[in-house]
C-alpha cells in the first residue's frame, strides 16, 4: 500500500504541484481511503519528502558498482543518467523540475527535500570524486566545489529556462553535456600539469 501511495502521489506532484495536491487526491488515485493514508503518512510533506527520496536515482545514478572501470567521463554521464531512454529521462525532467520548482515555492519544504534525497546523492557524487582522487585518476583539489560545479552544470542546462513547445532533443542535450563535463575534467587534467 505505501508503494502504491508514494506512486500516486508522484504522478499527483508531477501533474498539480504540492499546492494543489491533496491528500485526498493522492488517496482517491491510489484507491485507497484517507484513514489508509495517514496511517502510512501523517502529512502531504512526508508523502513529498517519500516521492523525492524513492526517485533520487533517477537524477543521480550513485552509488557506482564496484566492478565499473570506465574512464571518468564515462563514469560521469552515467551517474548524471545520460543514457536514458526518452521516457525514463522524461520522467527525471519532470522530478527536477517539480524539485526545483516546489523548493523555491514552498520554502519549508527545501529542508525536507534536501534530507530525503538531493542532499545524499549530492553526498555520494562527493563521495565518488573523492574515491577517483585517493586512486590518482582526477586531480581534485576540493571535492565538494567539484560536485556543487558538476551539478550546477549538468542541472543547469537540464532546466529549461522557459518552457519550450518543442520536445527536448536528448541526443543533442547529452552531447551538450557531456562536451561541459569533458571541459571541467580537461580543466582539472590542466590544472595538474601547470607549474606553480
């Protein structure tokens, strides 16, 4: 039943926002009665809070397989899911805009999404720089900087600025960046290499 909840409540989020969200909305789309809810859930926030902290993979895909050995540009397109299918990457749009969005418009809830999801996998992404650090592969002098400028790159151009009208080319996206990541990891290589 709580799975079921957290995947109305989802689609409840994505289509209305947490504002006109309610928790009888999220109970009628899960076929189940308010009474069942709150005895999952005491709040919409914790159902919100459940939603961001069960899809976090889909914005970022950590912790990494031990086994993976791909180069770290590689590595870095995976764990910012760029080889997506059109409806899996359709659906992690549609969870960073709806993050991003509810954060700046509810202001108590910035707290909570952080704790629940974005915060850890940020958490792992510094994590993860700092594995490729220790084992000599990307010469990084300050983790969390890296990953705060790997995120705001990466999220950044996959928030649209205005809402488009034309399906979003997720070839060229990728590409787009995949080519700024390559920029930051040559810029990291570069700055290793120059005398002081």
């Amino acid at each position: 039943m709580r799975r079921r909840i957290i995947d109305a409540a989802h689609g409840c989020f994505i289509d209305h926002g947490f504002g006109k969200t309610t928790t009888a909305l999220i109970a009628s789309e899960a076929k189940i009665s308010k009474r069942d809810l709150y005895r999952q859930f005491s709040s919409k926030a914790e159902i919100f809070g459940e939603v961001v902290r069960t899809r976090r993979q889909a914005i970022l895909d950590l912790p990494r397989p031990e086994s993976e050995h791909l180069g770290p540009l590689d590595t870095l397109c995976r764990i910012f899911r760029l080889d997506l299918e059109e409806g899996a990457a359709a659906e992690r749009d549609a969870m960073l805009n709806l993050v991003a969005r509810e954060s700046l418009q509810y202001p108590e809830l910035s707290d909570l999404i952080y704790d629940t999801g974005i915060i850890r996998s940020r958490e792992e992404l510094i994590e993860w720089l700092e594995k490729q650090k220790r084992d000599g592969v990307l010469p990084i002098d300050d983790a969390v900087d890296c990953a705060g400028l790997m995120m705001d790159v990466v999220f950044g151009a996959m928030l649209p600025r205005r809402r488009s009208r034309e399906p979003v080319d997720r070839q060229w996206q990728s590409q787009m960046i995949r080519g700024r990541l390559d920029i930051i990891l040559k810029g990291l290589q570069t700055r290793s290499i120059s005398p002081s």
